[in-house]
C-alpha cells in the first residue's frame, strides 16, 4: 500500500522560502494552483517573486506542457495588497510523481498560513448543455481512483496524530467561496452563462475519455471531468483549508449518440449502395491550451475579484 513520506522536508522548504522572501510575501493568506495553460493567473499579482519548484526539496518537477514549474509570490487589490502565492504547474499521479509529491505544495501552502485555496483546471464538458469555454464552480466530485484505486492521498499513516483518520469530505467545497465566484462574476459583469455549478469527475489520465467512459460518467451525474485537481482538495482540506474549484471547459467529452457500425458499412459496400463514412473525432492537448489561452484574461479577472472579496479577517 503506498504511504506518504515518513519525514517530508517542511523545514528545508520553508527555510529557502524564507531566505528568498521578503517580509511581506512570508505568509500568503491565499493559494491560487494554475491549470493547463492558465499560469497567466499570477499576472495578476505585482511584486512577484517567483521561486522554481527545483530550489525547494521535496517539489517534482511538471512535465506537462501549459505547466511551469515555479511558486509565484506577489500582492493583489489595492493599497497594501493581500499576499497571495500562486502554483504555476502541478503534479500529477499520470507524470510518475507519487502522491505524497502531489500534495506536498499544497501541504507546504497551509504551512506558510494559506487558508483559502482557489484551484484552476481544464477539464472535458460532459454534461451537453456546458458551452466550451464556460467556467464551472465545482459542487462536488466524483474520484474513481480514490474510491477504487491506489491514488488516495491519504492513503498510509497520517503525517501527525492531530489529521482525522478518516476525513469527511461532504463539505469539500467552501459555500463561502463559491458565493464570493458568482458575486465576482456579477461585479465584472460576465454574461450570465459564464459561470455555471457543477460535479467534477476524477480520473487518473493520462488517456482521453473512450464514449463508454464518457456516458458512464454522464449518466452517474458528472458534468465535467479531468485528470487532477482532487488530490490537492483532498490534502487541503486535510489541512484545514477553504476550498474552491474554478474547472474551465476546453473540449466537449466525445460521446456519440450511436456508434459507427461497420458491420453495416461492409454490408452495404458489397451490396454496391453508397457508405456515409463520419470522421473519426479525437480530443488532444493543443485544443485545450488553445482554449485556456483564449479564456486567461477572464479566468484571471475573475480569481483577482474574488480574492479581493474574501474578507480580511478571515483569509
């Protein structure tokens, strides 16, 4: 059974943060974690020190392009500005990273006072009424690999006696947060059907959705799907952190209505009747950054005016 790291290098992290930071940069009351090709997130903040994953022990390295591979530290808002750090690429379990790489930012987050996390991702539109482009407010989530699977995070010893054994997680997502994405959303005046809820599917990657696949998790009630972002909810809300999901929609899920029937084709080819032949649909990776480039600006407006909303005394 795969365990977390007995001793993870907290102490060796932080001190080169701290060595690296300015005062006011030390201790980030927000994390923000950057999506395939949404790290244009952190050009929101000003000041920026950014810190590459290879300087701190303990951090992998992200191997997926659209990801790169840096803490970025830096105020938002005005005045004195709220002190925020920003995950420019992460970890995923399809990569060869273990689950304990995974989670460690996050861990490393709630170890410098983040308690607020905001994750970004791109994820697949299952659900037929979600446009590409929308931005879904994730409700709730549906984790085939923790449910079936090696690829809970959790999985092993706790990291200290005070982690509940066995971790609730019907609250996973903060209402508070949630409410402050639509309220954000209204105040840049976004159209209506920009932000929309929903349930989040969990799979481990890094093969694209077969239809099978894709109507299964349709019809168990999932409306997007994608292959990270649960494990860090999990380890946040280990952590003790309010959690929000923003999962931007870069490719509609292919679930046809019928399947192509070639017996049928051959059947009519050597009866001489002319065959239909529909192109083969596939999905790939350049649809999604194409899709997260396009919608960045938004996507970054929208995280800025939330964590703008949070209020003081409690982030």
């Amino acid at each position: 059974m795969p365990e977390l790291d007995s001793s993870p290098p907290f102490a060796s992290t932080l001190d080169v943060l701290a060595n690296i930071l300015p005062s006011k940069l030390l201790n980030p009351k927000i994390g923000i974690v950057c999506g395939s090709g949404l790290s244009t997130l952190a050009s929101s903040l000003r000041d920026v020190v950014e810190v590459p994953y290879t300087a701190l022990e303990g951090f992998g390295k992200s191997t997926v392009l659209g990801h790169k591979s840096a803490l970025a530290f830096g105020l938002i808002g005005p005045g004195e500005g709220i002190p925020v750090v920003a995950m420019l690429g992460r970890f995923h379990p399809y990569e060869g990273h273990k689950m304990s790489t995974v989670v460690y930012p996050i861990r490393v987050l709630a170890r410098l006072g983040v308690q607020n996390l905001i994750i970004t991702n791109a994820s697949g539109g299952l659900n037929p009424k979600l446009a590409v482009g929308t931005i879904v407010v994730i409700q709730d989530h549906l984790a085939l690999p923790n449910l079936t699977g090696p690829l809970n995070p959790l999985l092993g010893p706790p990291l200290t006696p005070d982690y509940p054994r066995f971790l609730p997680l019907s609250d996973a997502y903060s209402v508070k947060l949630r409410r402050l994405a639509f309220l954000a959303a209204n105040q840049l005046s976004l159209p209506e059907d920009a932000l929309e809820e929903g349930v989040y599917a969990w799979v481990s990657g890094p093969t694209y959705e077969t239809p099978a696949e894709g109507r299964f998790l349709r019809s168990v009630g999932c409306d997007v799907v994608g292959m990270s972002t649960i494990p860090e909810v999990v380890a946040a809300r280990e952590e003790g952190m309010e959690v929000m999901v923003l999962s931007l929609v870069t490719n509609p899920v292919i679930i046809p209505d019928k399947y192509r029937s070639i017996k049928e084709e051959v059947k009519a080819e050597l009866a001489g009747k002319p065959i239909e032949r529909p192109a083969l649909q596939t999905v790939s990776h350049d649809e999604v950054l194409i899709v997260g480039r396009q919608k960045a600006d938004v996507m970054k407006d929208l995280v800025a005016r939330i964590i703008e909303l949070i209020p003081t005394d409690q982030s």
